[in-house]
C-alpha cells in the first residue's frame, strides 16, 4: 500500500488538475496529483490507432450511452484529454456566462466579473502557447471547407490552437509525439513536478476518504492519500462516480449531463486531399453559431476534421463492400464535424459496476439543428467541389448535387443509424447556488462535506463552450487564486 | 376473451412463459458453456459466435478472426462479460427467442440477413449490439497496416 501525506490531493490530471497542480504546487502547496491512467510521454506515443485508443482513451474509445448512440471519448492517461483533444481553444463567451449568471443563479458570482473570467481564460492559454492556427498551417480538408463556405458567404473563422512547433503530423487525437501540442502534459504537469508536485499513475480513487463530514483524503487500490483538501476534476462522468462511491446521495449528482453531440461528416474530392495530415482542426464555419444570454450557446458549427483509417472506417456506413470501396478514396477524403450545442438532459448514473449508464437522447430541437448543420456542411463541400458526399446516417444515399440534399431532412436520426461523437461532455455535477438543484456550491465546494473541492466540466450549468478545454482550465485558475487567498 | 375461455392476460402471459423457457433451454438447457471461461477471453462458444458476426461484417473469414483476437486480448473482464451477453443473445436468439438455429451454425448467407436485420430492427438493443459490434471490426481491422497502402494512408512518421 502506498500512502502519501500531502496538503492537497488532485484527482485527475486533465484540463482542471493539470492547472491547479500547476498553480497550487507552484504556491508552496505540497501537493498529490492522482491520476487513473498511465504516465505517457512523447516516447509512448506510436501513431497507431490500434495502440493508442487502448493505451490513452477510455475504454479505448468505446465509452459511449447507454444506446449506443453517442460515443463519449475522454482522455484516460496522464494530461487527460488534453493529450488526445485536437487542442482547440475556445473560451467561454459572455453571453454563456451572462446565461449561467441570469438563468442559473450565478448572479455576480461573488463578484467573479465577466473580465476575471476572460483574464483567467488568457492567463491559461498563455501557459500553453496558444494563438491562431497560422495560415500555412491549414491543411486541404479545411481550406476547403473554408472555400464552400466563403462562396456561400458563410462567415467562419481560423480556431485557436495550443500548438507550438507543430510539425502537421495529424496525430493529435492519439498523443502528439513531439511535445508540440501543449496539454497539461506538457504545459503544466513537468512544472508542478518541479515544484515538488507528487505524481501517483495507474491510481483509480475509489473514494474520498471522510472523518465525521469532512474529507481527510482519497485512496483505492493500493494507495492512499491523506490530505487537507481534496480537489475532484475527474471529468463529467467519472467525478460522479467518485462521489456515488463516496455515498454522497444528492439526485443532482449525475443530472444535467449535456454531451454536445458531433455528426461526423465525410466529402470525396476527385483531387488528393490527405486530411490525415497537417492540423487536423483547423477552420470553423460559425455562421449558425449563437451566444447569448437568454439562451446560452445555441446554433451550430462546422468544423474541419480528420481521424485515422480506423476510427474514419468504424464511423461510415454501409456494407464492407461499399466501405472498402470508400476507403480507396481515403486520401481523397474531406471531414468535418457538425458540432450542434445541446441542452442539459441526460444523467450519468452510477451502480455498482465498474463503469458507468450514461442516458442521453437529444432532443427533437437538437436533431432539428443537426440535420441544418449536416445540410450546411454538405453544401460547403459540394460548393468546393466536392464529387460526392457520404451521407452520414445509414440509409442516406450520397449526395452529388444540391437536389441530393433533400435526403437529408428524411434521414433516420436513429442512434444507431447515425453515430455521433462527443468530446465534451459536462454538467452533470452542477454548480449553482441553488442547493436542491446542484452538486457545488458558489466556491467550487461539494455540499454536504467539508474539505472537497469539485472543478471539471461537471460543474457547467449548460454547455459552457464548442472546445471545454479553456473554459475548464479558467474555472480550474479561478479555484486555484480562491483557495491560495 | 379468447377461445376456450382464456383470456387475452392469461394467453399473453402463457405465451411469454413459453418464450422464456424455450429461450433458457437453447440458452442454459443444454448447458453450451458450461466451462468457465479463461481468464481474459472469451469462451470459446462465444468467440465462434464473435467470428462469425466479424467474418459477415467484414466479408472476409481471415480477417475476421483477427480481429476477434484482437478485440478479445483488448477487453477487460467486464467488458468481456457484457459482449458475452450480447454475443449470447446474438448465438441463441438471431431472430427471436423461438430461433431453433444458433447464428454460428448458420451459413454464411443466412447469418447476413440476420445481422442486416439486427442493424434495421426495431429493437434498440439489437441496433446496438449490431452496430458495436460492425464498428468494432472496422476499427481493428482498418487499423492494420496491411489495409493501409490500397488507402493511400503512408502510416505513421514516427520511426521513419
């Protein structure tokens, strides 16, 4: 049994831990950062799907809900998603926080003004060198994305990225090998260790250890660690498992699960394209894109993607025969993502299996803006001058020309027909002060225990972000100047 | 009412009695895998049943059962346990608990129909375990750098 005494444990090293063991660590704090995964570094990382879904994500990829429809990738590896996010940053906007503020009761959040807010969001990007995509650096796929959309005058944008020294080899989501996309394992992990930051790997927490109502550490198989504060940042599905485990009994715990829900969508080109190289994400069509403060984030985005032969295969449908046909095109291929904000409606629900239920079912206005954005997507790439379009639910025959489109509004939304990805789950351990309807408090506390502190994308009363990378590491700076004051 | 006095609760429950017991009879009666299964594998009933749905969702026998290898070596024992379920469901109930035939013991052309049917049912359940299962092939099998030179796909830079 490995035991450790410090004055603050971290459970997971992700967007959130990765920060506060940066900050609290670099304060003076002695400091444990607990992390369910393995240590990775660059040296680990082989570029080969078959080895790096199973060595880096959950599951190795197959966490999805309970129906099958959504498959919910989370990083389970030291950086957390962070090593296997297309490094996107994405701050909130004022009007998601003026949403929360309005709607769910954060008011003026102890006078946490919109501004600290957009400080911390720089102060975080400026620890991972983030800045825009420079404009050598946007691959084919995206350029012509960026091309349909320009000649259908739709507005987009160039995204933000926590690259330095990318060298394009498109491995972003299965752990970049050059240290150039700058996660918390790069960015903040290496220096909370400098600092004396204690670093235990392979450590699943099984429970918040308490004396009495107040925490007095965390442990799990073969270790324990005892500390004065604990911090949970475990993610939107896997914190609530810590809590579950920890008999905290509150229904809010698990509710309010907002997945984002993403349509992959897949263009042939008759001229090579090589998706699979250069930034993968790297252009955005914003144009249906909505924030304000009545409704939070709504609309859709477009966004340039590409993925693997693997993962690029397990997404399209059809039968073998067609696939194989299709992937002799795969140097042809163009993809994006139809990333459609959602409201909070699902739950995770923990029982006594070593893994979650996650129940989700999107909404008639989700799917309504679903099938616009797959609609708007495939005009973008037609207007490109895109061949042909894969429909991307099964049955939906391709599409060549405008007219084919209208196939699109008949498509089957079934979960099964229509696999969907999501890569930002979050909500489902609310922070409001509201104490019948939410898990945390106003200062990132658990109610019902002293001495537990919950920073992840649980605590986001509604989708806070198209990337939740940023907008989870300014809440994780936020906490951090909370507690060191 | 129904004939000779049965009502319609007494016959929907008959009937569902019925389905039961014929279903844990092809399930249990014969007792298929009565040996435990290895530590971190599947047994090998419900290995054959996961090579056969792999060899129609791939369309190649070879293939198949590498990639039921692969993904056999790739689970825990939880995970295990819950295709092995589904992989029961799939061997003894193709087309419903009254199926007399096992999928494994179906030829080639009939265990298609029963997957593309699975993929359009009605049931979601079956949807899902239809789904997983295609997508799971395709993964592991795409993943293979033998597949990767007709795609165009150069494969990874690191080491070269």
């Amino acid at each position: 049994m490995r035991t450790l005494k410090v004055q603050d444990v971290i459970v997971g090293s992700g967007a959130a831990g990765g920060v506060l063991a940066h900050r609290l660590s670099r304060a003076g704090r002695s400091v444990a950062l607990v992390e369910e995964g393995p240590e990775v570094s660059k040296a680990d990382f082989t570029q080969r799907e078959d080895q790096m879904y199973a060595l880096l994500h959950r599951d190795a990829g197959g966490q999805a809900t309970v129906d099958g429809g959504v498959a919910v990738l989370q990083g389970r590896c030291l950086g957390g998603s962070t090593t296997v996010n297309m490094g996107d940053c994405v701050p909130i906007t004022d009007g998601v926080i003026d949403h929360w503020r309005q709607h769910f009761g954060w008011g003026d959040w102890g006078g946490i003004s919109n501004a600290d807010i957009h400080a911390a969001a720089a102060a975080v990007q400026a620890d991972m060198g983030a800045g825009p995509i420079p404009e050598d650096m946007v691959n084919k796929a995206n350029d012509l994305l960026r091309q349909g959309a320009g000649s259908l005058g739709m507005a987009g944008e160039i995204l933000h990225h926590n690259r330095v020294g990318c060298i394009g080899a498109g491995y972003c989501t299965i752990g970049c090998a050059y240290d150039a996309k700058r996660g918390t394992l790069v960015a903040h992990i290496p220096a909370a260790r400098e600092a004396g930051c204690e670093l235990l790997c392979d450590a699943l927490v099984d429970r918040v250890i308490l004396d009495g109502s107040r925490a007095v550490g965390v442990e799990g198989p073969g270790f324990r660690v005892d500390a004065e504060r604990v911090f949970l940042c475990a993610g939107a599905i896997h914190t609530c498992g810590i809590l579950h485990r920890s008999g905290h009994s509150s229904d809010a715990v698990g509710a309010n699960l907002s997945l984002q829900p993403q349509a992959p969508l897949v263009a042939i080109f008759p001229e090579e394209v090589r998706f699979f190289r250069g930034v993968p994400q790297s252009y955005a069509v914003v144009e249906d894109l909505t924030s304000d403060a009545d409704h939070g984030l709504g609309g859709f985005t477009l966004e340039g993607v590409s993925t693997g032969p693997a993962l690029a295969s397990s997404m399209i449908p059809g039968t073998m025969a067609e696939l194989i046909a299709l992937m002799s095109r795969y140097a042809h291929m163009a993809a994006s993502l139809c990333l459609v904000p959602d409201r909070p409606g699902g739950r995770v629900v923990w029982g006594d299996r070593p893994r979650p239920t996650i129940k989700y079912t999107p909404s008639d206005d989700h799917q309504r803006r679903l099938r616009a954005a797959i609609k708007a997507a495939s005009r973008c790439y037609l207007a490109a001058g895109a061949e042909r379009v894969i429909g991307p639910a099964a049955g939906c025959p391709e599409m060549r020309s405008e007219a084919d489109l209208a196939a699109i509004d008949t498509m089957s939304m079934r979960s099964s027909d229509l696999p969907m990805i999501s890569a930002h789950p979050q909500g489902s351990c609310r922070m409001a002060p509201d104490a019948f309807n939410s898990v945390v408090d106003m200062d990132f506390r658990v109610r019902g225990v002293d001495g537990v502190w919950l920073c992840d994308a649980s605590i986001f009363p509604t989708t806070a972000s198209t990337h939740t990378m940023v907008p989870v590491m300014s809440m994780a700076h936020l906490l951090a100047q909370q507690v060191l004051s | 009412m129904t004939a000779a006095g049965t009502s319609r609760r007494q016959f929907i429950t008959g009937s569902l009695l019925f389905s039961a017991a014929f279903a844990g009879y092809h399930a249990w009666g014969r007792r298929p895998w009565a040996e435990p299964p290895p530590s971190g594998e599947l047994p090998g009933p419900q290995g054959t049943t996961l090579v056969a749905a792999f060899a129609v969702m791939l369309e190649d026998d070879a293939a198949a059962a590498r990639a039921a290898a692969e993904l056999d070596a790739s689970l825990d024992a939880d995970q295990l346990e819950q295709l092995g379920l589904a992989l029961k469901v799939l061997e003894f109930a193709p087309a419903g608990p009254l199926t007399s035939t096992r999928f494994s013991r179906m030829d080639r052309a009939r265990q298609t129909e029963v997957i593309r049917a699975w993929e359009a049912s009605r049931l979601g359940v079956r949807r899902q375990i239809a789904a997983t299962l295609r997508q799971a092939a395709r993964f592991i099998h795409f993943s293979q750098p033998s597949t990767w030179a007709a795609m165009g796909y150069d494969g990874p830079w690191v080491g070269k």
